[in-house]
C-alpha cells in the first residue's frame, strides 16, 4: 500500500483545540486520538513536538505516552517521529535516547547539530530508527547563524548537511536532514539529498509552497503539516487534500 | 554573603548512585535531596539537566520537580539552572519556556543557537531568569562545527558569541552563554565576556583546569560541576575543595 508522504504534527494546544475535548480528564489525548482517527488513512507519519506536551506537565506526558501507543496500535507500519531538536555531550545524549527510543518508543527522531558528532553518536545505537538533524530550518530566524558564510564560500548549513550526509554514508541509512520547505534552496539541494531520510516542516501555516516539493519525494521523505489540519474544521478533508496533492507532485515527476 | 561561583550539576545515573538509595520509592529524589543537604552551604546554584529526569519518565520528573521546590525551600536565593538546550521555532519555544520557568519554576535554563533569535525570543518575557546559549562547547566534538571558519576569518562559535553579547546589550542582562571551560580559547574571551552572565561546565570528570578561569569570575558566572561531586564519597568536602579554590582564584585577581 502506498501510503504517500504526508506526516501530521501532532502539537495540540490547549487554547486551540475544540471545547468540546475540554471536558475531558485529559483533553490532549482526546484531541489526538480524535485526530488520529480523522486522518490516519491519509498519513505515513505523525510528529508529535514534546514541547506542546511537556507544557502541561505529567498529564501532558501520559497524553503524548497514549498518543504513540494508540498509532502504533492501529497500524504498526506508521512511522512516530518524536520532534525534539536534542543535543547534549554524549553521556547526557545517552540519557535523551533513552527517553526518546526506549520510554516513549518513537521511531525517530530530531537533533540539533551545533554540539557535533559526540552529541549525535549515542542515538545511532538504536540503528532502526531515524534520526533527523537540523539542516535547513523553516523559521524566518534560520538567517542568523545558518546563513553564516564559511571561508570555503559555502553557507553553515551546507556545512551541516555535507557533513550529515557524510555519517549517513559512514554509520547507517536512517541519518537525515530536517529541512524547511519554506526555503526556496530546498530546489537547488535535491540532487545532493537523494535517499538520504528528509523530515520537511514549514507547509501549510507557515507558508511554505508544495509545488517546492516536486522531485524531493521519495520512501524515507516525510512532509509534515501540523496546524493547517489539526485545527480545520475537517482534519479528515484537510489530510486527504494534502495526501492527494503530494501524490499528484510525485505522478509529476 | 559571599555565595562564590559553585554550581553543582545534579545529574542522577541510577546506574552510579549509591545502592542504599534503590530501595526508595524514587531513588533519583532522595540521592538528590543527600547531594543538596551535604553541598548546600557551598553552592551558588544548582543545576539539573532534564534528560537525566525524562530518562526515568514520570518518576524522574517527579524527582525534578522536587529537588528544584527542596532547593527554593531552603535557600530562595540559590539559583536553580534547568540545563534543557531547547532550540525550536518561536510557537514551539514558547511551549517550553512555559514548562522551564512556570511548570518547573527555575531560575535559568540553557538554550542550543542553531535555530537563531526566534527560536530563543519567547524565553525573553520572563525577565527575572537566565538564559544561557550555547556558545563554545566543552564537549571534544565541538570542533565539527563550531570551529569551522567563516568569512570574516572568525569561527562560528566567536559569531554565536557576539550575536549573544548583541542580545545581552539589547534586550536584558540575564541573557548569557555557555562556555565549556575545557577550551583554551577561554583565556582570549575572558574580555569579551565581561558582564555577560557565563554558565561554564567542563572542570572535573571533563577535565577542565580550574585555573584557565583566572579572570572571569564575577556576580553572574556559575562554574558547573558535577560527576566529580555528586559520586564522590563526600560531596561535602568535595564542594568545599572546588568553593575553596574558586574563591581562591576570584582573589588572586
């Protein structure tokens, strides 16, 4: 079954979700679980981001513990991507991973590079899970430090991306990239990303173009869109219409 | 009262704490509550890095959230740093602000650059706390990107640096830096630095030297250190040692 490239973030914010979940003991996880049945014949993957859960504190944790349970209990086959962007010195690294792969069972996961290899390296133990590193972000802040020009002419994040994709050669094929999709660079990157794993934030409220997309999809490339469905009227509608169009990018090719 | 430069890292291995603390409930809490009562009188601050309390899931957290209100209980003057190195856009960042300084109340925690100032600006409203951004790590894999040289001929990690002194001098003085005390590079900063609120790990188990510090000590600067304290056999009269010499270097100058 193709189950196309949609990824659905799964961030739910309590001042926006519907009144009606707001009765509930824990109105997260009802939110997600109603989202999750919307809209999972239409994704590949859900990204939870831990900060919307860590937020409410050890209810918010359970609802992010039930959430993953709950996909990976009506189809084992979707991918649950933990977004964290962690990054420490390798004995606390060790520590994240943990959290990450062996409580929350994710199946990926998102790292921040700035700290270098000895902060990436206890993750890549768990060699059946992805692990998506900061490359190209999708905020307008991404001109700080990112776009910082090294003395070889080339920009900080292709530093970083050559040097991702140079560990996924050297350690193991789930090594990728977050890359936002409100960059137009992303066009002049696809031949140079092929198969490696791609995480790609930024369609949908952010503003980034699907049309962007077309020539960057493949089997380990997951589109996330997280508040243009998760607070539609018709999450259903809105996956669909995300599924179908990434399809119809991908037919083009 | 001179409270010196001391800020002890509580970062609990279950793995290395003492056995008589396995029987409790929530072993984490009550090694940690031993740690404060023996080292209290010599530290300026403490500081919990969170992957070893979300290792140990809704127990860990619950054994933070303890040791930080133990902390305020008995000295509210101790600043308590909540090491995280969150780094996510601003709508995400402000998720997690919201579980650093509300959920778990403390007084300063560390942010990773990467992202640039939108992933950094929704800690800034909470201007009674520290933020400290990575900016020259203690960590041997720093030299894969921070190192790497730019344009100008300065390395990243001196333009992460000045961006940070920018932010300090813009927005309020609680913004500041990490600074692992096991680069060299320290003794030419020590200028550049002066005023900026510094959080400097890397003495002890990193092998650090503690006289590379000469110079930078002042009211704002917390030299971190933990494995050496916590799993020593007296983490009183190993507190005491490093009080003893931080102060000592603070009046050589």
């Amino acid at each position: 079954m193709n189950k196309g490239f949609l990824c659905i973030g799964l961030d739910p914010d309590i001042k926006r979700i519907p009144d009606r979940f707001l009765k509930d003991i824990n109105p997260l996880w009802e939110f997600n679980k109603y989202i999750i049945d919307e809209t999972i014949e239409y994704a590949k993957a859900y990204k939870p981001n831990i900060a919307f859960y860590e937020a409410y504190g050890s209810n918010g944790l359970e609802a992010l513990k039930k959430t993953i349970e709950y996909v990976k209990k009506i189809d084992k086959n979707i991918t649950v991507i933990l977004d964290a962007k962690r990054g420490d010195i390798g004995n606390t690294a060790s520590f994240y991973a943990v959290s990450i792969f062996e409580d929350f069972k994710a199946d990926g996961t998102t790292l921040s590079p700035y700290m270098g290899f000895d902060s990436i390296e206890p993750f890549l133990k768990y060699k059946d899970k992805y692990i998506f590193i900061l490359g190209l972000t999708s905020n307008p802040s991404n001109k700080d430090f990112q776009f910082i020009r090294t003395e070889d002419g080339k920009f900080l994040y292709e530093k970083v991306i050559d040097k991702v994709i140079e560990w996924n050669k050297k350690y193991y094929n789930g090594i990728g990239l977050v890359i936002g999709a409100t960059n137009k660079e992303i066009s002049e990157l696809k031949n140079k990303l092929k198969g490696i794993p791609l995480l790609i934030p930024g369609i949908g409220t952010q503003k980034g173009e699907i049309d962007i997309l077309k020539g960057i999809l493949s089997d380990n490339v997951f589109i996330n869109v997280a508040r243009d469905i998760i607070y539609s009227n018709s999450p259903k509608t809105k996956a669909k219409f995300y599924f179908d169009e990434l399809n119809r990018l991908n037919n083009l090719i």
